[in-house]
C-alpha cells in the first residue's frame, strides 16, 4: 500500500494534479524547499522536510534531503526484521513512493553566455541520490521521475491501492536511465574542450519508435543525443503521410547534411543514404527540376530536401512524382493541398532552417566497441587549394566547387561529375576509383548529359591517371581531387596534355 511519499521537484508540471490525486488517496505528502511552497498555496496538506528531519534547509538549499531519516526511509526493506527495528528504534516512517526530478543541467549549459559557476550550481546531488535509491528499493518503493508518469501512477493508486512489482521495476529503470544521463550530461560538459576524453559516455532518448529497421525483420526506433542542440527532427514537424521508416531517417540525415552546403536555393534527392540528383539555381523550382532530371530513375522513391519553401506550382510537379520523404521550410497551402494527396509521402516541415552542431562527435559501432571521430564540418572554400594546371574562370570554379561539396556526401570511393551546378553523373562506393568514373560516365550518358566541359570531383587522390584519362577522354575539363599519390606528376601530366584544369584541395573527404 502507498501510505507516505516523498515529493521533491524543479519541474513542477503536474505537480498540482498529483498532489490532489494523493491527497484524496489520503497519501502523507512529505516535501522539500519550493515543492512544500507550491503545494502548500494549493491548500494540499505537507509536512516540510524540515519536519522530518528536525534540521533546517542549509548552504542556501543545496543540503535538505540528504540525512538519515530522509535515506533511512528510502532504503528500509520492509521485509527485513532488522530494518523495521532500526526505523523504529529512531521513530523513521518509511516512503513508499518518491517523486523527484531534477535541476535542468542540460537546459541552462546549452544556453549561451552561461557561467560556469551557473552551470555548477544546476548539478543536483540530493535528486539523483534519493531517485537511486527509491530505485534500489523498488521492490518496496515506487520512484517516479517524470512528469508524464503522474497520470498513469494515480490511475493504478486509484484502481489498486498500489504499484504493482512490474510497475515499480520498469519506474526504477526509468529513473536508473534518467540519472545516468544527467551524470553523462555533466560528465560532458566538464571534458567537452578535450576532443577525445579518456570516457566518452554518449546518451540518447526516444523520441519515435519505427515500424521496422533496415529490413522488416528488425526492429527499430530513432534516439536524439541527450546535449545535443539540434537533432534529425529538432523543430520538424510532420504534415502528412505514413510513420517515418528507419531507411527514411537514414536517408533525410544524408541529404540534410548535404543541402546545408548550399545558401542559393537548391534541391538534394538522396536515395540509399547517396545524392542521385543535386542542383542549385536561381529559384528553387529550377534546383528541383534539374536535380530530378540529372537522374530521374534513381529518384523514384527518394527522400528530397528544398532550402526554400514549396510554391502552388512546385507543388504540382512533386506531386507528379513518387516521393518517400519531402521536406522543406514551408508550403503554400495549395502545394500542400496537393501533396496531401499522396497517401504514402511523408511531408515533413523544417521550423529551423539549418542543421548544424559544430564540434558534435560522429560515432560509429563495431565489433565490441566504438569509433569515435570529429564530425567533418568542412565547407570546402577555395583556400588553400592549390591549381596544379590549367587556369580555372569563375564558371570553372563554380562548378568544381559545387562538385568538390556535393562528392564529401557520396559514399567512397566517390566521384562527382557535375556540369551548371548540378550533378549530372555519381560513382559511389566502389572499391576501385576508376570503377566510380566508369560509373558516373556511364550514369551520365545514360540520362542524356553531355559530359562536354564537365567538373569531376574525386573525394580522394588518384593513384593513377587511368581514372581522369576516362574522363577527360569523355569531354571533362577540369578536376578537382585532394592529390597527394606517389604518382601526383603523372596524374598531372595527363591533364595538361588534354588542355585541362586541375586544383588540389589537400584535404580528402572520405565517407564509408
């Protein structure tokens, strides 16, 4: 039976309905500090800690809950002869329920300008000890620790006089993961200027579960890094079209990551986590039909990313198309309209504008371990590239730069053919170079492009100068590759015999 609880928050959502809910399950309400306040102007009977533990709050509140008759209480397992004695011999009346939430460390250190000695004084110590401990003792006590269970407590208070073991056991998880993040969480902030800790201990939260992975056998769901500022679905909202698949997230993160390279209007249609089509133009009805037509068949069924919001007319001809995901920054309500008419896309709107977490860290699972690495924010601006040959006019490097950004979000080995800032041919994850040129080449011809006056981008170096001689035997004139092959002059050599240019970035983007 539930006869005395322990309140204890920072967050007082709810607080109101469960203080009444007790109150009427005529539950004994102990509470500290601002909780003891809030119930009290409510009228709900407490009895302030203070009470319990005869010792008034100190050092400015940052000492209330932590002493014996407060743990005592928490701890006691009712089924132990010589746990009751030791409660009675010092007059503790046990708790059988705790409520408690703690200070909002992540909340206030992701804010900007905050101090350090801010920071420190959000580290809740009394919180996460009494949560621990209800938790320990879940077999006699119920720790809750979020807002959101409040409902669900009181219903089964109302219906059975008690929490059954099952529910105290999946409470205490609860309250086991949400202290083990918020040490995380402050175990992060205080290495976050070491790039590499000796422990990295990343924590995610829940936010979707997807109806199935990969594959329809495996299960799935999507997770947000707990510190993170912004995530996959940070400030999206789903219009329309059915639940998001785990193909589907992989697929909008790949193509998020790209779009974000570009500030004119421009259209990224990613399909199998890979651009198949990319442009930029002077309006985002032109990106889009000119990076759907650099490869209309691999962008059936892809996921599209717009910078710009979908116009009545843009919304016409997406709806022409088979689309997984579409999302963009806003929608004419008659574009949407029209959308909506396609039960199976999931239309997605961007309240944010731009996904960027500089400094963030890019993990990867492997057998037994992880590998953890800077995330590559590069932009790939032109300094401190070098032209090794040739003499590159603005159009050029127009478009060996568009190629160069675009060829960082294609798996490696990656090449980029890319012609009026669009894409018109992608190799991507070949194990051999020259096989991802046969490939673009082969993409290119295949859709109709001219490969006349092309730009090829190649996230690494040649190792040899069979893969720019296909190219610029195919019309390409000007390349751009990070160079650095034992057979670089070889590689230049067969350039400048073919009258065209070539810039070294001296940086390799590689994607596996």
């Amino acid at each position: 039976m539930i006869k005395r609880a322990l309140i204890s928050v920072y967050d007082k959502s709810g607080l109101e309905e469960l203080g009444r809910g007790l109150e009427k399950l005529e539950v004994e309400i102990v509470a500290s500090g601002g909780t003891a306040t809030f119930l009290q102007k409510l009228g709900i009977a407490v009895t302030p800690v203070e009470d319990v533990t005869e010792v008034p709050e100190m050092l400015g509140g940052r000492v209330k809950t932590l002493h014996p008759r407060i743990h005592a209480a928490i701890l006691a397992r009712r089924d132990r002869p010589d746990d009751q004695a030791s409660l009675d011999e010092h007059e503790i009346e046990p708790f059988d329920l705790v409520c408690v939430n703690l200070y909002p460390f992540q909340g206030v250190v992701s804010r900007r300008g905050v101090s350090e000695s801010e920071a420190v004084e959000m580290i809740d110590i009394g919180g996460p000890a009494m949560l621990r401990a209800a938790a320990k003792n879940f077999a006699h006590v119920a720790p809750v620790c979020r807002p959101e269970r409040y409902p669900e407590v009181l219903a089964e208070l109302r219906a059975k006089g008690e929490l059954s073991l099952d529910s105290r056991r999946r409470l205490a998880a609860e309250a086991f993961g949400v202290t083990a993040a918020y040490e995380a969480a402050i175990s992060g902030w205080f290495t976050e200027a070491e790039s590499f800790p000796d422990s990295v201990q990343p924590v995610f939260s829940k936010e979707i579960e997807l109806a199935y992975g990969e594959n329809p056998h495996q299960r799935a769901a999507y997770y947000s890094e707990i510190g993170a500022r912004r995530h996959l679905l940070s400030r999206v909202e789903k219009l329309h079209g059915r639940d998001l698949s785990f193909n589907n997230l992989n697929d909008l993160s790949a193509a998020r990551m790209l779009a974000r390279e570009f500030e004119l209007p421009a259209c990224v249609i990613v399909k199998h986590a890979n651009p198949c089509g990319v442009a930029v133009a002077g309006s985002i009805e032109q990106a889009y039909e000119r990076a759907l037509g650099a490869d209309p068949i691999s962008a059936y069924g892809g996921v599209v990313v717009l910078n710009r919001p979908v116009s009545e007319a843009l919304g016409e001809r997406l709806a022409e198309q088979f689309v997984e995901v579409l999302f963009a920054p806003g929608y004419d309500d008659s574009a949407l309209k029209l959308l909506r008419e396609k039960p199976a896309t999931r239309i997605l709107e961007d309240r944010e504008r731009r996904l960027s977490n500089p400094g963030e860290r890019d993990y990867r699972r492997v057998l037994g371990g992880l590998l953890v690495q800077e995330r590559d924010w590069d932009v790939g601006d032109r300094e401190g590239m070098e032209v090794v040959c040739g003499s590159p006019d603005e159009v050029t490097w127009g478009d060996l730069l568009f190629a160069w950004r675009v060829c960082k979000h294609v798996t490696s080995n990656a090449i980029v053919l890319a012609h009026d800032l669009r894409t018109i041919g992608i190799g991507a994850g070949q194990m051999s170079r020259v096989d991802s040129v046969r490939i673009a080449l082969e993409k290119a011809r295949e859709h109709g492009h001219s490969t006349a006056g092309a730009a090829l981008a190649s996230d690494a170096f040649f190792p040899f100068a069979d893969g720019p001689q296909l190219a610029l035997g195919a019309g390409a004139t000007a390349i751009i590759q990070p160079g650095g092959s034992k057979r670089d002059d070889e590689v230049i050599e067969a350039v400048e015999r073919a009258g065209a240019t070539m810039v070294f970035t001296h940086r390799r983007h590689f994607r596996h």
